[in-house]
C-alpha cells in the first residue's frame, strides 16, 4: 500500500513538473510572439518617419527595433537603417559609430558591403575644405577601397569607383595648392617634389598637365635645362593640346608671340579670301 502511494506521489510530481515545463515553453512563446510584433511595429515605424524625413526619429526606432528582439534576422538589419537614417539626418559621426558597432557585432554579416558604403559616404560628405582637413578624405578612400576590393560584384562597386576618382582630384588639388605656396616662396625644392608626387601618384587627373609645366618653369630657373627639356618634352607626348603645353613653349622660344601673331594674320587673310570668292 505504501509503494503505491509512494508511486502515485512522483506521478504526481512528474505531471506537475511537466505542466510547469509547458506553461514555461507557451510563455516563453507567447513573450517572443510579443516581441517579434514590437520589433515589427518599431521598424515599421521607422520606415513612416524615414519616408517622412525624420532620420533622427526614424534611428531611434530602428535601433528599438533591434534591441526588442536581438536574435531575429532583422536585427542586423535594423542597425543598418538605424544607420542610414542617421546619414540621412547628416548626423554623421553617429552613423559612423553606429556602422561600426554593427560591424562588430553583426561580422560577416550578407550585408556587409552596405555597412562599409555608409562608412565610406559619412566620411565623404564631410569634406568641407581638404585643404584644412585631410582626415575624412583619407578615411574615405579607404573605406571606398574597401567596398570595390572587397566586394567588387555588389550595386555599391562603381559609385566607389566614380567616388574615389573624385578623391584623387581633391587630393591632387591639394597637392596642386601646396605646390604653389612654396613655389610663390621660392622654396624650389619642395615645390619640385609636390609636383613630383602629382605626376607619381594622381597622373590621371586634371592637374598633371600643370604639373609638368610647373616642372619645366621651375627647372629652367634654377639652370637645369636638360631636366626641364625632359618634362617638356612628356607634357608635349601627353598634353600637346592643352594650354599648359603652350606655356611651356613659351620658356624655350621667346618668339612665341610673334610667331603666334604672325600665324594669326595669315590664316585671317586667308579666311577673308576664301569669303572673298564665295561673293565673287
């Protein structure tokens, strides 16, 4: 009689312990369907304002989003727009901070090169004057790099490639500028090395032409003919259209003008007499 007591005592037990188990699992069910339906408003109501153009309001509903329920797909995703949306409010720096939390957080993620774009694009957007500050230029040619090396197959590769052209110009222009203030100075020196470096490492932008012809000038100058016929005679292979190749012919033949002049008339007489024979 007693082990049957004892028998019906653990039954019991079991049962309630089970019951117990299952209402935990239906309300840790119940809890995470909550969530999943918070998480879905929040990001749904990020997407109103985004739309609106609250980016502020709109991270802030997205990074709720994310934080209601961390282990969901839309997580990751979440933190991205949470991002967008504060590039898009040109606030920046917290959207640099926040693409590098998700980077850390969110490794490897399918939507890395969308993370590494929003890096590149903040940075990007807030060069003012090159001139006073190198540093988001230089942090977004290299987070630019980064989208087309790393992922050269994805929708953001040739914007990277149109925006890290765009660099290049900027830095030659500064480059360009530094140039002239020592060549203004007559410190010939560093001047011939910044022009160096323009031809050596921004040859195909639009200040490589002066470049040269800054080389030629500057060596003619200081006595070095034979290094200045050099230059001239690559901005001549290269550039032999263009005005800064005229300059440089200028330094070689003081006649120019003249010459110049003298050509001038003569195709003027000949334009007159062709115009001539057509009312004759």
């Amino acid at each position: 009689m007693k082990i049957c007591i004892k028998y019906f005592l653990f039954f019991v037990l079991i049962f309630n312990i089970s019951c117990k188990s299952n209402d935990n699992k239906n309300s840790e069910v119940i809890i995470e369907k909550e969530l999943d339906l918070q998480m879905i408003d929040a990001y749904e109501e990020g997407l109103r304002l985004l739309e609106y153009g609250d980016g502020l309001g709109a991270s802030v509903k997205f990074s709720e989003a994310e934080l209601l329920f961390p282990q969901s797909i839309w997580a990751p995703r979440s933190s991205l727009m949470a991002a967008y949306s504060l590039y898009s409010a040109m606030y920046y720096l917290d959207a640099i901070d926040e693409v590098e939390r998700f980077l850390k957080t969110y490794p490897d993620h399918e939507r890395e090169n969308y993370a590494y774009y929003i890096l590149a694009i903040s940075y990007y957007d807030q060069i003012i004057d090159e001139k006073k500050d190198l540093a988001p230029l230089v942090k977004a040619k290299k987070n630019f790099e980064i989208v087309l090396n790393k992922f050269p197959n994805s929708e953001f590769a040739f914007d990277a490639e149109l925006k890290l052209e765009a660099i290049k110009e900027i830095i030659a222009s500064k480059e360009m500028y530094t140039a002239r203030y020592y060549f203004e100075r007559e410190k010939w020196v560093p001047a011939i090395n910044r022009y160096k470096t323009i031809l050596t490492d921004y040859e195909t932008t639009i200040y490589a032409a002066e470049a040269l012809h800054r080389l030629v000038e500057l060596h003619y100058r200081i006595g070095l003919e034979d290094e200045a016929k050099k230059y001239a005679v690559l901005l001549g292979y290269n550039y032999q259209s263009s005005e800064w190749y005229e300059e440089t012919y200028k330094i070689f033949n003081t006649d120019y003008e003249k010459i110049s002049l003298r050509k001038k008339k003569k195709n003027k007489k000949t334009t007159l007499e062709k115009l001539k024979s057509l009312i004759q």
